[in-house]
C-alpha cells in the first residue's frame, strides 16, 4: 500500500538542477548514492552519516534500508519505483527523530530529463503531515527544506558529473 493517496493532503517540494551529463550517467550514479554523500547537515535538518540494514543493492523496487541521521534519529526507507534511466522513487517513515511528531512520511522522486548535451535532475520530496500540521509545513518547514533540498541536489549533480570525468579518465 502507498503512503500517499489523492485524497491526502501533502506539501512538496521540488527542486531542479541541470546536470553536465546523460540521463543515464546522472541516473547510473545518483540512484545508488551513498546517502552520506549528498545530504549534509544543514539548518534545522540533519544529515544522513550512512545506510544500515540495506536489503540488495538499491536497484529493485520492494528494497529497504534504514538512513542513520546525525542527529542520532532514523527512518526506514522502502524504494516504491524503479525506470533507469528516467526516475525513482521512494517513501520514508516511522522517523524516530523530531519529525515524528510532523509527519506520517515523506514520497521522494528523482527524475533525469534529457535536455541537448545536458540532463535535467528534479527531485520532489512531498511530505504527508499529520493531521493539523499541513499550514506548519507549508509555511515553515517547506521553505527550509527547499534550501537544503537545493543543496543537496547540487551536491548530488557533482557528484554525478566528477563520476563521469572519472571514469572518461581511466
């Protein structure tokens, strides 16, 4: 069952970025990240200092991991869509930090948009908050989170990009 249906009412957040490369080079390399990588901690949001109980290699739908956050917190993590090189997805719950108290959980997308010699990288991160706390999260959490979503996908475009110089190099 999905964590979100049309009749809940959710906040998200997208943010795009181009990325210097194909979609199936930014795809090949962001997909499978190492969360610790890309999301650093920022503001009122932690980072992620690594994956545990990870089942398979983050390349099929149904597969699971827990993000350890550097505020001592997790969250389970369960992959819901898989279409190299074009998009994933995934949801996030039972947060143990403070957005347990926000949040019944959150529906993250990637997708790789190919745009000439360039790709085009878009991430949504739509939260589903729990009753009462959709004007908190639209008026508060929202914009904060777009910063360090920005961020983040910044770091994620690098790192797709210096990937690819790196393997051409070899």
């Amino acid at each position: 069952m999905s964590l979100i249906s049309h009749t809940d009412r959710t906040v998200p957040v997208t943010v795009q970025a181009r990325c210097a490369t194909s979609p199936a080079n930014a795809f090949a390399v962001i997909e499978p990240v190492e969360l610790s990588r890309v999301f650093q901690a920022w503001g009122p949001f932690p980072g992620v200092r690594r994956s545990d109980n990870q089942t398979g290699d983050w390349d099929a739908v149904g597969q699971t991991r827990n993000p350890d956050l550097t505020d001592g917190s997790t969250a389970d993590e369960r992959l819901t869509e898989l279409t190299p090189p074009h998009s994933f997805a995934y949801e996030l719950t039972n947060f143990t930090g403070p957005l347990r108290h926000l949040i019944a959980g959150v529906r993250g997308e990637w997708t790789f948009t190919p745009d000439g010699e360039t790709t085009v990288v878009r991430w949504t991160y739509e939260f589903k908050p729990l009753p009462g706390r959709v004007g908190l999260f639209r008026l508060v959490v929202a914009p904060l989170w777009r910063l360090y979503a920005k961020a983040s996908l910044q770091r994620a475009v690098r790192a797709a990009e210096h990937d690819v110089r790196a393997r051409a190099s070899v």
